[in-house]
C-alpha cells in the first residue's frame, strides 16, 4: 500500500493537540511490538535459541534494567542495527504491556 | 437480480427449501464429526446423536443433538459437561429454531435504498467478496487502514476477525464488552492483578449486588448458587428490582440504585473498625490497610444508612455474617456493570471486601484462573508506516482495555471524524444497535461511514443498518477452533464444534469469509491453512485430549483450584493485591474508592434500570420462535405507588421518554421495584423488518439510554438516564 | 426399545430448586412438537405480597382417580398400569371434555391433530430409556422421575423418606401422583373442573 502523506501528516497534528501521555510522545508501542517480533523473537521463542520473551515476561522494573543495561546482554551484538528510535518504540511496548502493568500482553 | 427483503422466502418455501438442503446433502451413513457429509446412498431413518456446544448465549455449554434423517429434532444437554452441570436451558433447547428459522440469512445482500430502508440486492458470494475486498481497499489507501474498525462479539470465530483485522493494518477492533463488563475486570485486575473465578459451589455467604444470576443464566454459576443455597449458604441481594434472584434469596436490600459503594465502604469500615477481616491474610498479601483504615473512617453504617436506604443495623450484621463465613464468603463478581460512570470504582469497593476477607484463592471464595493454555496459529503481521500512531477511541478514558476497545468511545470518535476519519466498519455477531446506549448515536455513526460490512445469522438491527450483509451459518453447522473455557472450580477445559447438520443455504463462517478477503487483498499468507488444519496445530499440545473433542466436543483438564498463588506474587505494581491502587493515585484517579452519591432522581421521574430475563440474550434470541412464545414483548415495571398517580394499570401501553429518545410499550405494575425507578428488559423494539417476531414489539432500550461511561474502563454507563412516564391515550 | 411394561412412573418436584428458566417447558414444546399457544408444562409463580417467591413446575398429576378419564365418553384417556394416564389417538374423538374437566389445566385439544393431548412423560423417549426431555433438561434437577418398583432408584428413596405433599385441586381430590417437596406453597388452581353432565362422579371426589 503505498503511504498517504498529507494523511499522515494532518495526523501528527491531531495528536499533538490531544496531549498524550509522555510514554506515548517518546515511543510507539505498536511499532515496538513488530520490531520485537522481527528482531527479538526469532531467538526468544518457544523452543527457540532462546528462552521465550514476550512483554508480561518481566516487570516494569525489571524491563527498565533491560534497557539500561542493552550492553550487558548476550545479544547485544544485534542491537547495533536498532536506532534509538527503535529501542524507544520496543521500550514503550514492553515497559508498557509488562507484568504488572494495567494491561500485561503475552507475546503470541 | 434484485428483490426487496421482504420478498425473501415464504415461510412455505423455507420449509421445501430446508427439506431439499437437507435431503441433498443427507448421502450415506454420516461420519460422527465429519465436515462434509460423506456421498453415497441416502439412508432413511437413520438416527444419530451428535455432540457440539451451545451458542445461545456465552456460557457454551455441552450438548447432544439429536439428528433424525439429516435433520436436528431435538437438542438434549450433555450430562458429562461440568461447567453445565448437565444442563440445557430454554435459549439452549430453543436453538433449534434459530437454525431453522425463515427469519435467518440466506445469501449475501446489498444495500440497494438508503441505510435502514431495507432494500436490499442479491449477491452471489464472489460479486460480495469482490465488493469487500475493494472498499476496504481503497478505505485503507483513503484514510490509512486504521480507517476501518471491526467488532466482532463474543464468539470463538472472533479471533479470525481480529487476526485478519491485525494484518489488514488496523488497530481499531472493539469488542462487546464495553457495553457489557470491563469494568467490573478493570477493577479485579487492579485490584487482584486478575479477573477471579468464583468458587459458588462451595460458599456458605454471597453477597450479590446488581448481578441477577438465577435469570441472566452463568454457568455452572446459577446452578452452583441453588446447590450451595440447599446445602445452606446464605444468599443476600442488593437489587432495586425484586429479581427472581432476589425473590429465591435469603434476604433483599431494596438498596437506592447509584450507592452500591456506600454500602461497601460502610461493610469495609464494619469489617476494620471491629478487626474482622482476615488479619493475617491483609499482612501478608495485601498493600494499603492503614490508607483504608484512615479512608473509611467516615464511611459508618449509619451514613450509608441514608445514603443506600438500608438500615445501618443490617449492613453492620451482614458485614459481621460475611466475616463469620469468610473465607467461604464472596461478594459475587457479578456480570452486565455496565452501570454507571464509577462502575470501576463500584467494583473496586467489591473488591476490596473479599481481599480483606481473604475469600481468595481458598475453597468457597474467588479463585484464580487456570492455566489452560490453547495457542492460536502464531503470526507476525506487518507494521504500516503511514498508520496513525493510537487506536481512535485512546485517550477518552484512563484505562480502557486496549483488546476490548470502548464501543462509546470508539462511536463518538467516528461521529467526530477526530482524531482521525474512520470510514469503514465491519461487525460479527455483534449488534451494538440494540446493545449500545443511545441509538440515534450509532445510527449517526453509521451515516458516518462509506462502507458496512456485517456478518450475521439473522438479519439484526445492525444488519439492516450495513451496506453489505454476509449470512453466517449457526454453532449447529460449523467446524470451530478449539477454544479454553474456565468456570468455577470444576472446570477448565478446551471444547471445539464440528457441524451437526451441513451449513444451509448460501451462509459461509466467518473463517471463511475473512480468508477470502484476505487472499483478494495480498494477505493470503496469513490466512493459508483450513480450519481443520488450524485446529491440527492447536491441538499439538494436547494429544490426550483429540479422542474426547471428537467424542463430547470438549476435554476437561483438571488442575490445582485452591492455594495457586502460594508463593507467588500478584499482578500489579505493588505485588500484592491491592486495596490501594497506586496506579490509580499516578493517573489522578481515586486510590481507593470515594463515594459520590447519585443524582438525586427529579420529581416525576425515573431512574431507568435494564436487564433481562433467562429467556433471551439481549438483542441477539428475541426474535427465536420458540423465545418469543415465552416472552413475545417487553414490558416497563412501575411500582403501584407511581403507577396509581400516573393512572396507569398493568397491561396499558405506555410512553418511556428520556432526553435522547422515547420508546411505547406495556406497563407491568408491581411491587417487585422500587417506586423510584423502572426496569426494561433488553432485546425489543427492533427496527429491522427482517426479525419478524419481534419488529415493533415493544421497546428498545437503546432508543431511551442517554450514553454515559465509565470514566476509567470505558464501559457504557446505562443507569444514569432519568425517564418520564405516562399513559397514551 | 425398553420394556416399561413392569415400572411404576412416579415424578417428584422440588420447588425451592426452581428458579424459572423454563427450560423445561421449551424442552417440552420440541420433544413433543407442541403446537405454537399450547404447552404440556409450565412452571408457575406463587405471590406473596405481590411478589413471585416460589416457581412451581407441572404437568399433568398421572392422578390415581382422574376426572379426565371419567369425562372421556369413548375411554380414549385411561389409567395404565404403569402409572400412566395415557390417551390412545385411534379412540379420540376430538370431543373436548377431558380438556374441560381436568382440574389443572393440563390438557388442550391439539388445534392440527384435532385430539386431545398433555404430558406422556415422553414415552418415546422412556422407551429408548432415557428421561423426559424436561427431567434431562432441568438445571438444578428439580425434578426427579423414576420408577417406583425398582427399590434402589432415586425415587423410591424420596417417597420412602417422606415428606412429601400433593398439590390437588382445593374443589376435588383427584390423587395426584405427582408430588412435591414440603416447603412448596399450594397453589391456587385457578380451574373448577366442568363435567358433561351425563358424568357421575363418587361423593369423595369432591372436597368438602
């Protein structure tokens, strides 16, 4: 499908005048949970290479070390190809869907 | 090509026409859950009893079909199905008639007047697929993909619809149960960190408010109340409608509609004040006594007393009776909160008295859900760049479920055309027409739109508003995923459908009908595998269970009920299940529930209250032949105070008007309500000419409610509307 | 097909377990093809100031000394060994007089078949050795049928325990052998039985 610009664009000011909240200005969750699927969950899987992850995997907190810790992890060699932008997007996915969070999501 | 709807099929014509089907598809001795009937020679008078699951209602329960010469006859319950508890009921045994019924969809139709007009235009399924696939296509490209909202209702197909939904590229789905019971999981989740199960069966204390359980049929939950009642529970509700609930309880509180709180804070300040929760319990697995100790101090009997028009000395001895049988004791998480706008915080307040009871997680109280796991056929959908960033209905309320949606919400978003157009929009087996508060609303949201696409059996109120109308088979004739169940402490199982009979005339299952698009818009990668095969790949994990599905139509699983969260922590921010919300202190909603009392009804009106009763399904078995017999119309109930003042007697037509839309229909004086409110029963006053039973018998519900919500969960609040009364002449 | 030639076919109701979902009467209505405006069962309400406190299912009480069988005047409708008041479609005439002089309403004169017709406790289905259709249907069991000479059946143990009572109609006694759970309100038959005058019944029959 090709892209609607002007659509996308009349968008971007709706949003800006609805006021979200901070998680949602600084990354987008939706992208987040495709970017997870396409990155992480080729390994975090069910009989995987890795042990299966999906957001309600950790707490709040405990994605919070996560991200602030990116250079510690076995696979952080695969993180160089993510902007920040991506990390932000899956941070807001994952911090936002956590186990205890108002709405813990499973990565199906 | 082109006939009005009404010119459908006589009923005469029906009849010959379901005999041919029947006996055209009837070849040879029919393989016990085989999709398509084998071919050969027919054989006469061949009698088999098949299994499958009801789907009268959401309970799904088992039961046996009785197929005589390739036709069903009779419905029976299936006596191994223990959610059930072997039990069919009279919706369950009516379902006969919704699968031979002249009323039902025969073949795809399109809209040829204007919306709502009913004049429609015979389409073969290629031409009304072609169609759908091209408006939604160029919906998409228009308005990005976001601009088309699905809702699909409770139904196990209504994966298909979301999953399709997902890789079409739109968020927007909504579900049912914003007109129905988030808030109530809303307030459990963020309290428990999960919505429980209650454990009926083994209480010898329950406390119901607002739920009417022994006529709006849970099960084994009804069922499990009478058991436990004749082993000498105590049932006390609070209802300002004299329910059959009420009326087989052991006591009812007539309370004052809107103060349900009040009456909980004030058991919650009995329970605190005279130490008799659970001390232990509270210390170990809880997170906020002293905030609520501080928090309800004021909140004596005595006040709530005036507030819920229950004496201050039975709520003081109903807390002292709830402490005596805790933690067998439960306040009953009831179902339909959609009540009013703190409907969450109404629910919290319920929440609240069973943590400090400790009715959890222990036999006779809430339990917490099994684990029974069915996987869906995994899926990676694509990510659209130019999509808008947040679902249409975010942002209206704090905390609305994100897989739910909020019908109200999403409705005002579409009529606004903010934040972003939604121009196209395709519902299954929902009818937010007849279940959405303020009808005119939705009518203005579907003008709204460029394109409708419903898929139903019947042709519901929201069919006849649609563009394009697809007919969908009934659960009698359809080959289904497997699916999870949970209910009480019997029964976690996994059940499947395989077709009784074949699907008659032209309807297609929604599977089917997605796929189809799927594959005309490049999406048939995500949808490449039959029903069969899904079901072969959800059923991986379960070898044990393949020979029961194919046997009953279901597998029970049992599991541990009771000490499941030994060791374990909850679900939320504190870890412990919370009497204060934390989160709800963040997002400046209240942290423990505080009263607000209920407007104050104005002189010479009606607080309207709705419900229904164990013969239909809201708007969804009205129309059933054999329902209708049962309960041909509705009726508004008026207590014989107002009523004589009014001059209105039982049986008079009447009109029930609120600022948003009127309705006429038959009074029923009783003492049953209280005389500061009326009751409707939903599910009447159709518009649709194509459910000819009940078009124009009595009045919808929707065409009166005012549309209120919720403030946190974005459920539909539909006990705020204020009526008037009279008598038509 | 099963012989029910030997059993004696005793239904007992529980009334407080009754919470008016009707399932029965629409199990009813499609096992027995019942015609639209007519039913075999119903579960009636009992009022207390002014509301329904107890739902009472019934049927036709298989009486012991029917008025139907006295109105019949071709001895279509009998009384069988079984326990049974039955019908035999070959011998009605249509004429009506059992439907008036049933004392609980319990019959009608089926409108396409043009006979006279009520509850058979589903023989056909007694027959195939299962339950009446609203036995089985019954959420709460609320209605418990069995055949009395076998000693270990279910019902035999509730009429040996007792406690049990009759709902009759307070103008005459016609033995019903339906019975019901003490607890259970006596219902106010609305239907004084008419007879055809040619019809003679003993003095008992009638309630003082």
């Amino acid at each position: 499908m090709k892209k609607i610009i002007p659509v996308f664009t009349i968008f971007i000011l709706f949003i800006a005048s609805l006021g979200l909240s901070p998680a949602q200005e600084s990354g987008n969750a939706r992208k987040g949970k495709f970017l997870f699927r396409k990155n992480c969950r080729t390994c975090h899987v069910a009989g995987g290479s890795a042990k299966e992850l999906g957001p309600n995997s950790k707490t709040q907190a405990q994605w919070d070390e996560v991200f602030k810790n990116i250079d510690k992890l076995k696979c952080r060699d695969q993180w160089v190809t993510l902007s920040d932008k991506d990390k932000l997007d899956m941070y807001a996915q994952l911090w936002g869907h956590a186990f205890d969070s108002p709405s813990p999501e499973k990565c199906e | 090509m082109s006939d009005t709807y009404k010119k459908g099929l006589t009923r005469r014509q029906f009849l010959q026409f379901s005999g041919i089907a029947a006996a055209a598809t009837l070849g040879g001795p029919r393989i016990l859950h085989a999709l398509v009937p084998s071919s050969g020679m027919a054989i006469q008078n061949q009698v088999v009893s098949l299994s499958s699951i009801c789907d009268m209602c959401l309970n799904k329960c088992g039961l046996i079909a009785r197929v005589e010469k390739g036709v069903v006859k009779k419905l029976d319950p299936h006596p191994k199905f223990l959610k059930s508890r072997g039990m069919l009921c009279a919706k369950g045994n009516a379902g006969i008639k919704q699968l031979y019924d002249p009323d039902r969809l025969k073949y795809p139709l399109l809209r040829k007047g204007g919306r709502g007009e009913g004049r429609w235009q015979r389409l073969s399924w290629p031409q009304a697929l072609d169609l759908a696939a091209e408006k939604l296509k160029i919906i998409g490209e228009k308005y990005t993909r976001c601009g088309v909202l699905f809702m699909a209702g409770s139904d196990v197909q209504s994966s298909f619809v979301n999953r399709f939904a997902s890789v079409f590229g739109s968020y927007n789905t909504v579900s049912h149960e914003s007109n129905c019971l988030v808030s109530r999981n809303r307030a459990y989740l963020d309290t428990f960190g999960e919505m429980p199960i209650p454990d009926t069966l083994n209480s010898k204390y329950i406390l119901i408010a607002g739920a009417n359980v022994f006529e709006a049929l849970i099960t084994p939950d009804s069922i499990d109340m009478m058991t436990a009642k004749q082993k000498g529970c105590k049932l006390v509700v609070l209802d300002p409608r004299f329910t059959k609930t009420a009326a087989l309880a052991n006591e009812w509180q007539a309370i004052k509609p809107g103060t349900d709180m009040a009456f909980f804070l004030a058991v919650t300040n009995v329970l605190i004040e005279e130490k008799r929760y659970d001390e232990q319990f509270v210390q170990e697995k809880t997170y906020g006594l002293e905030q609520l100790r501080e928090h309800v101090k004021k909140y004596t009997p005595e006040w709530a007393e005036k507030e819920c028009e229950i004496p201050a000395q039975d709520i003081r001895r109903i807390a002292r009776e709830l402490s005596a049988a805790a933690p067998a004791a439960m306040i009953y998480p009831g179902r339909r909160t959609s009540d009013y706008e703190d409907s969450t915080q109404i629910r919290r307040s319920m929440a609240i008295v069973n943590a400090l009871l400790g009715n959890w997680d222990r036999p006779g109280g809430l339990t917490a859900a099994r684990e029974i796991k069915v996987k869906a056929k995994p899926f990676d959908p694509p990510f659209y760049e130019d999509n808008p960033e947040e679902r249409v209905d975010a942002g209206r309320s704090l905390m609305m479920f994100e897989e739910e949606g909020s019908f109200k919400h999403a409705r005002d978003a579409v009529i606004e055309g903010k934040p972003y157009p939604v121009k196209g929009f395709f519902t299954y087996k929902v009818n937010p027409m007849a279940t959405g508060a303020n009808r005119r609303k939705t009518i203005e949201m579907i003008q709204k739109l460029d394109f409708m696409i419903t898929v139903d059996i019947a042709m519901s109120d929201t069919a006849w508003m649609a563009d394009l109308v697809l007919p969908a088979p009934s659960y009698l004739e359809r080959m289904d995923p497997v699916t999870a169940l949970q209910g009480s402490s019997a029964c976690g199982c996994i059940i499947t459908r395989d077709p009784v009979v074949p699907a008659l005339f032209e309807s297609k299952p929604v599977f089917w009908i997605v796929s189809e698009l799927a594959h005309r818009l490049k999406l048939g990668q995500f949808f490449n595998f039959t029903m069969e095969e899904y079901r072969q790949e959800q059923l991986k994990d379960w070898p044990e269970a393949k020979k029961d599905l194919k046997k009953d139509s279901f597998h029970f699983k049992h599991s541990r009920i009771y000490g499941v969260y030994e060791g374990k922590i909850y679900k939320t921010l504190s870890k412990k299940i919370e009497l204060y919300n934390q989160r709800y202190a963040e997002k400046k909603a209240d942290p423990l529930p505080v009263y607000r009392p209920p407007q104050n009804v104005p002189q010479g009106k009606f607080r309207l209250v709705v419900g229904r009763n164990a013969y239909i399904t809201q708007g969804s078995s009205t129309n059933n032949a054999l329902l209708s017999e049962l309960v041909p119309e509705n009726e508004v109930w008026v207590h014989p105070k107002p009523a004589r003042s009014l001059g209105i007697t039982s049986g008079e037509l009447v009109e029930v008007s609120s600022p948003v839309g009127k309705g006429r229909l038959k009074a029923r004086v009783t003492a049953e309500i209280r005389p500061d409110t009326v009751y409707m029963d939903s599910g009447f006053g159709m518009l649709s000419k194509g459910l000819s039973r009940v078009y124009q018998k009595g009045a919808s519900i929707v065409e009166i409610l005012e549309d209120h919500n919720d403030t946190i969960s974005g459920n539909m609040a539909m006990h705020e509307t204020f009526v008037m009364v009279r008598k038509v002449h | 097909m099963i012989d029910i030639s030997r059993k004696q076919f005793v239904l007992v109701i529980d009334s407080q377990k009754c919470f008016d979902c009707k399932a029965c009467m629409i199990a009813c209505k499609v096992e027995n093809n019942v015609p639209h405006g007519f039913w075999r069962n119903w579960v009636r309400p009992t009022e207390a100031k002014g509301r329904r406190v107890q739902f009472q299912p019934g049927q036709c009480m298989q009486c012991e000394a029917p008025a139907c069988v006295a109105a019949c005047p071709v001895r279509a409708t009998f009384k069988r060994s079984d326990g049974m008041v039955v019908i035999d479609p070959k011998k009605c005439i249509g004429c009506g007089n059992c439907v008036t002089g049933c004392p609980y309403g319990a019959r009608f004169r089926n409108p396409e078949t043009k006979l006279a017709e009520k509850c058979n406790y589903c023989e056909h289905r007694l027959l195939r050795g299962e339950e009446p259709a609203c036995v089985t249907t019954c959420p709460t069991k609320a209605r418990v049928f069995g055949d009395l000479n076998d000693p270990e059946s279910k019902i035999s143990t509730l009429i040996k325990k007792g406690r049990l009572v009759q709902v009759a109609n307070r103008k005459i006694n016609t033995k019903p052998r339906i019975y019901y759970t003490t607890g259970t309100i006596q219902l106010d038959w609305p239907k004084e039985p008419t007879l055809p005058g040619n019809v003679r019944l003993p003095e008992s029959f009638w309630k003082p």
